[in-house]
C-alpha cells in the first residue's frame, strides 16, 4: 500500500511526464485493442450458432487437385445426403432476392432459398412460429417464408399477429410461418437476411438435372467425427458418380471445410499480419516510455540512493518503480481504451464490407481483458529495465553528485542508446510495409480494367418472375426500359452486363462450333455476357449440357443466381456524358 500511494503522488510532481508518456501508450495500447476486436469477431469468437464446430461446407472440387470451390446440384445432393453417414443433417441453399409488395410501394429483399432440411442443419428455429418442413419445401405445394427479424420490426412493426398472414413477394402470396431471432443471419457474410424461402418450388425445372450446378451445400458432422473423416467418406461417393454420370461429373470430386473457415476465408493472413504491425507499434511506444523513463532516472538518482542508505533493499526499490510504471500503464490502457472504442466505430463504418462478421466487432468484455493484459505487459517492457538500471547506482557516488548526476552511468547510457536504434528500427519496419502497401495500391488503381471506369454508373434492376414470366414479356419490359435510361438527361448510352465484372462470379457455358462434330461434354469456360440492349439469354435445354453457374464460393451474399430467384435481376451500365456530374443521372 505504501508503495501505491507513493506511486499516486508521482504523476502531479510531474504532470508534463505523465500526459506524453499516458499518450504514448494510449497511442500503441489502443491500436491494439481496436485490431484484436476485429481478430476476435473474425477469428476467435465462434460462429452463431449451436455448436458450431460441427457445420461444414460441402464444395464440389476438381479432381485433378484444382482449388477453385464448385457448387452442387440437385441430383449430386441428393446421392450425398442419401448415402453418407458422417452427417446427421445436411441441407442445400442459394442466394435469392425478391420484391416485397404492399399498398403503395414496393421494395427490394434480400434472403437465401433453402431446402426442408435447412433448419436442422444449422441447428436453430424462429423465435416466433415456426420452420417450415421438408413436405412443404417441396414444389407444387403452397408458398411458405420465414421472416429475418430486422425485416419484421422495420416493415411489420414487430406485429406477433403476422405468423399465418400471407404477404405479396414477387407477385405471389406467401403465407409467414415465422420470425428468425434478433442478428441472425444466414450466410453468416452476408449483409442482410431478409428472409428464408423453400428452394424447390423456385427452381423447379433444374430439381432433376444433374449438370445445373448451382448450389451450395452445408452439413451438420455428427459428433466425434472429424472434418477430415466426414470428407474420407464423401470422396468415394463422388468417384463413383463421376463413373456413373461421366457427361456431368468428370472430373469432378469434393471437398469439406469447416464453417468458420469457410467464412473467414483469405482473410485470416491479412488479419494476422496487420495484428503483428499494431504489436510492433505497441513495442515502439514502450521503447519510447523506456527512454524517458531513463532519462528521469537521471534526475531521482539522489532520491533512490537516500532510500537505500536508509535501508531498502534493490528489491524494494524496484517493486516501487515497477508500481510507478504500472498506474502509467493503466491511464495509457484506460486511454487506449477510449481510443479502440472510437476506432471500431469507425472500422464499421469504414472498413470494407467484404469482411467477414464486421457488424459483429465490437469493445466487449474479451477486448477489455485483453487491453488490461497489454497493460501489464508494458508494464514490464518499458517498465522493467528502468527499474533495474536506477536500482543498481552507485549510492555514494549519487549523494556526492546529487541532483546534478544526469547521465546514469556508462550502463545507462548504453540503454538509451539501444531502445532508440530499436524504435528506429521497428520505425523504419513499419514504413517500408506501409510504403510497398501505398504502392501497391497504386499500381492496382493504375491497373487497366479492360474497359473505361470513368463516368460509368451500375443499375440493379429486378423484375418480378411471377409478372414477367415468359420471355417476350421480358423483352418487351426491357426494349421498353433502355429507352427510358438513355433519355435521361445527362446520360451518354446505356448497356447491361450478366454478371459485372470484378463482382466474384463467372458464367459457364458449352458451345458446338457450325459445321464441326460434337466433342461431348466439356468443362464450360467462365464469360461476361454483354450486351447493348441486353436480355435473358435463352438456357441450352439439351440435358447433357451444363447450365450457366457461379463458381466462386466466397462471393457476397448479394450475388445470387438468378435461376435461383423469383426476381430476374439485370444489372446495366450507364455512361454519362462528360460534360455532366454524376447525380446528373
């Protein structure tokens, strides 16, 4: 306790030395907590759901060892939950969109279309009614949703009397069984989960074709299984269907990863090594503590040599200073504190939406512990040494000199000389990192994307199927709608892309060359269809050939495949004229 309140008195006998050295490590702690809240929403806190280690994806794969992921189809899905016995449960899903319509207006959803078997799979129920059954997920029964519980309260106002009441998607009346649990979200990626509706009836016509892959499986592994032991399973299952089904699955094989993986994706390495700069910013601001904590040193030598004549030992005096040193550490922690509670907010609303469980960062109590344990730690970084170095001074030679000792010694000299090569050191690390970053950046942004960016603007423009349904009509709507865009004031032409470029998906398709002999099935090769005036494009209906797919597993959620939708969703370009702003259009 004496040495506490001892330490108490130390930063108003020197206020100057206490507000640098607190924002010093205010600076470095704060950093700190405000990365490793991203680590632990991303990396380390498990995903959402009850037990969470036991969900797994289940990518198609190339059997020649390629690592694209590939997604399923129906058929394929069908012999896997059938003939496997690592899961006890295992359901199939795709990104869907539609529009919900009431009196007076209309807006667009977001959601995922899934199979019956969805809910037992990933282990949770609505928090109001309920799910709906493998029976009712089936096509030609009545239409069925579950609401997202945002979309509940913002459109529905919270109404429990909705559960049984039909609602207007896409020109369909879809009777509600139920509302998901506040921040429930499906995938876990995704920026909204608006709502979950039966797969099948969608998508009906692709439900027996071995070859529209489209899908995305997940998997619960019954417990005591490993990934690994699930996936030695499935891989004999696929060889046998690539035999069996050689027009559709040459080649291909499958693979297991576990959900959290999955989810995380490329985005553990990035996380990991800005961790490990924040650390060195921390270790650079000890190294700084340490210095002037040294050169302070100088000026209480008469102090310390008074305490030791008077019989402390170096133990002693050390303890006292390592005091001093902690409540430093802790109005630098309670500072950086504050700092990581402003930079997470400004992580949300600034970092990219690409990544993984951003919404989920937060200061909690796990990022409170973790800045109380940087404490302590710097404590003994720039704490320790100090201590050592002042407690071990020539008492006799401090009395004589008193006041006016300011060097420390040859040891002390030689400290500070080594903290300060360290700094630049680290320093000099962190700006050779951040300037390969900067010109990296640059070189992308310099990069020729194969088209000219500038004064291009993107429209998302989804067509109820229920109301559009065949193809003359859709035609019609959009022969109708270039018009309607390019005598927009302000705009040069109009043009339309399936899918955009840079959006993480391609399309696949076979083609037969005029004239020459059919070479079988191929692997597709991944296009952009683009086109001036553009429409759907008509589907080969030979069921050998393989349908247009998205194989890119890690896209956002947004992206969805439209053979998957109630919605036909056509995104434009649009090029203004040069001599207009943007909001001209």
């Amino acid at each position: 306790m004496n040495d506490l309140r001892f330490a108490l008195r130390q930063p108003f006998q020197n206020p100057t030395f206490t507000i640098i050295a607190t924002l010093t490590l205010a600076l470095g702690i704060g950093a700190n907590s405000a990365i490793f809240s991203v680590v632990d929403a991303v990396l380390l806190r498990p995903l959402p759901y009850p037990n969470p280690e036991q969900l797994v994806m289940i990518w198609g794969a190339s059997a020649r060892g390629a690592n694209a992921d590939q997604t399923d189809s129906f058929p394929d899905f069908y012999d896997y939950r059938e003939k496997s016995q690592s899961f006890s449960a295992m359901a199939a899903y795709s990104g869907a969109g539609t529009v919900l319509s009431r009196v007076g207006e209309a807006q667009e959803l977001r959601g995922v279309a899934v199979n019956g078997d969805f809910f037992e799979a990933i282990g949770m129920q609505p928090m109001l009614g309920r799910g709906f059954t493998a029976e009712e997920a089936k096509a030609g029964q009545p239409s069925v949703v579950v609401l997202g519980h945002g979309l509940w309260k913002r459109v529905f106002g919270s109404d429990p009397k909705i559960i049984g009441q039909q609602i207007n998607l896409a020109g369909r009346n879809y009777t509600v069984l139920g509302v998901m649990p506040p921040r429930w979200r499906f995938p876990i990626n995704a920026e909204t989960s608006e709502f979950i509706m039966p797969l099948e009836p969608l998508v009906a016509k692709e439900v027996p074709r071995r070859g529209s892959h489209f899908l995305k499986l997940i998997g619960r592994i019954k417990p005591g299984l490993s990934v690994k032991q699930a996936e030695a399973e499935m891989k004999p299952i696929a060889a046998h269907l690539a035999q069996q089904y050689p027009d559709t699955n040459t080649d291909r094989s499958v693979k297991l990863v576990s959900l959290l993986e999955d989810v995380v994706g490329d985005v553990r390495p990035a996380l990991l090594i800005l961790f490990g700069a924040v650390s060195f910013v921390l270790l650079i601001a000890c190294a700084n503590v340490a210095n002037l904590l040294l050169a302070r040193a100088a000026t209480r030598a008469r102090e310390i040599a008074i305490r030791t004549a008077l019989g402390a030992s170096r133990a002693q005096i050390v303890r006292q200073l390592l005091t001093e040193s902690f409540l430093l550490a802790l109005l630098g922690g309670a500072g950086g504190l504050l700092l990581a509670w402003w930079g997470v907010d400004v992580l949300r609303a600034l970092g990219p939406r690409n990544l993984p469980r951003l919404d989920d960062v937060h200061v909690n109590a796990g990022v409170c512990a973790f800045t109380f344990a940087l404490a302590i730690l710097s404590t003994l970084l720039f704490g320790l040494l100090p201590a050592l170095q002042l407690s071990r001074g020539n008492v006799n030679e401090s009395l004589q000199q008193g006041s006016k000792s300011s060097s420390g010694g040859v040891h002390g000299t030689r400290m500070r000389a080594t903290l300060v090569v360290s700094q630049v050191a680290l320093s000099l690390l962190l700006l050779a990192g951040a300037g390969l970053l900067i010109k990296s950046f640059f070189n992308l942004r310099a990069t020729n994307p194969g088209f000219e960016p500038s004064r291009l603007l993107v429209l998302d423009q989804v067509v109820p199927r229920g109301k559009y349904s065949a193809e003359d009509v859709q035609r019609r709507f959009y022969s109708q709608l270039i018009p309607k865009l390019a005598a927009i004031p302000g705009v040069e032409s109009v043009g339309g892309a399936n899918p955009l470029p840079f959006s993480g998906n391609d399309r696949g398709s076979s083609f037969i060359i005029a004239g020459e002999p059919d070479p079988g099935p191929k692997k597709p090769s991944g296009c952009i269809a683009l086109s001036r005036h553009p429409e759907l494009l008509p589907h080969d209906e030979n069921p050998a050939a393989e349908r247009p797919r998205f194989r890119s597993p890690r896209q956002r959620a947004l992206d969805t495949c439209r053979d998957c939708e109630r919605s036909i969703c056509s995104p434009f370009f649009i090029k203004q004229k040069s001599n207009r702003a943007a909001s001209s259009a």
